[in-house]
C-alpha cells in the first residue's frame, strides 16, 4: 500500500494539485517508513476524488462513464519528472527553472 500511495502523493505534486510543502511532508513520513495520519490520507483522497469525478461524464441515458485522459507529449512528461524531482530534492530550484525553460523553449 505504502507504494501505492508514495506514487499516488508523486502524481499529485507532479500535477500541480494540492499543498505541495504537506504532499512533500506525506512523501517524506512514507519513504522513512512512518505510518501517515489519518488526515493526511484524507486530504489525499479528496484529491484524488476530484480527478476521479472530473473524469466522470454522463451518458445519453444518465448514466456516468470515465471519460478518456488526453496522452501527455513528451515536454508534458519531461516537465512532471522534473516536479518530481524537484519535490525529492534531487535537483535545486533553480535547476528546476533552467531545465523547464530549456523544455519550454521548442
């Protein structure tokens, strides 16, 4: 579960979504091998509940479907590994910055 739920908290500080420094925290607690508290599983239901129900789209006869996600391109993929990498610390903000212009600039 604890995988799980470390790429679940990835995806989000990836997308943007959310209390970055808390999701970083909640990485921080899963990766020591810590239980995480029961509000901080919550609050990452309540996130990942709102993508779920924006997926959602009612069919002709009122009943709901999962519609389908638009691929990603490449930069889109690139840009969410460098968040990524950014909330672990693995590289600096200001790395962050240059790599995400240079991604940007095409």
């Amino acid at each position: 579960m604890s995988e799980d739920l470390l790429k679940t908290v990835r995806d989000l500080i990836a997308s943007g979504k959310g209390d970055i420094k808390r999701l970083r925290d909640i990485m921080n607690i899963i990766k020591q091998g810590n239980p995480v508290y029961l509000s901080d599983y919550r609050y990452i239901q309540s996130l990942t509940s709102e993508d779920f129900e924006k997926q959602q789209v009612e069919d002709k006869d009122g009943s709901f479907v999962a519609k389908q996600k638009p691929k990603q391109t490449k930069s889109d993929e690139s840009l969410n590994l460098l968040r990524i990498r950014l909330a672990e610390g693995q590289i600096t903000v200001d790395e962050f910055r240059e790599l995400k212009e240079a991604l940007t600039e095409d």
